[in-house]
C-alpha cells in the first residue's frame, strides 16, 4: 500500500463537503483538492465522482458553459447525512491521532 491509498476516503470527504457548498465539476474540484495538497488526475476523480453518485451521494446533470458542456455535481439530502456522520467520525479520530503527551 502506498501513501494514495491511505487518502481515498479524505478525498471523497472534501468532495462531499465542496458539493455541500455549491455544484462542483471535475476540472473545478481537481484544481481545489490541489489547493489542498492532493494531486488527482481526471482519470482518478471521475471513477470517484461516480461512485458517490451511484451510491447516492451526489446527482448530477449536464450544464452548458458558454460553448463547452460540463457535468455538475450537487450534493444529495443522503450525501449531506454522510457527510455529517463523517464529520463526526473525523473529528473523533483526529483528536486519537493528535492528542497531547503521546
């Protein structure tokens, strides 16, 4: 296992949480995760973006942007109860990971 392996799951978090705000597509979200510190490629993402939707997490539709068309993720009423559960679960973890005088 290699380092990526371990960051999946915090990926489809930050997605998730993106969706949450506004509608997300690919290019736009790939260049926040970079933000970020994650270098994700097309090729990576859009599997993901379609897993979370094919779950339930998200809906998406096609949307034209002046001559380009694109796809548009929004988070669903399921997507933000993950999300939610999630959260919760993380901040649980990241307190084990980094309490004091360990």
């Amino acid at each position: 296992m290699n380092d990526k392996d371990l960051y999946g799951g915090l990926i489809r978090l930050h997605v998730l949480h993106h969706a949450g705000e506004e509608p997300i597509f690919g290019l736009g979200i790939i260049e926040e995760l970079r933000r970020h510190g994650y270098e994700i490629s097309a090729g990576t993402l859009y599997p993901m973006l379609h897993g979370l939707e094919r779950r339930g997490y998200l809906l998406s539709r096609p949307e034209q942007s002046g001559k380009r068309a694109r796809r548009v993720y929004e988070i669903t009423p399921v997507g933000r109860e993950a999300l939610a559960d999630a959260k919760i679960k993380v901040k649980e973890l990241f307190g084990e990971l980094f309490e004091e005088g360990r």
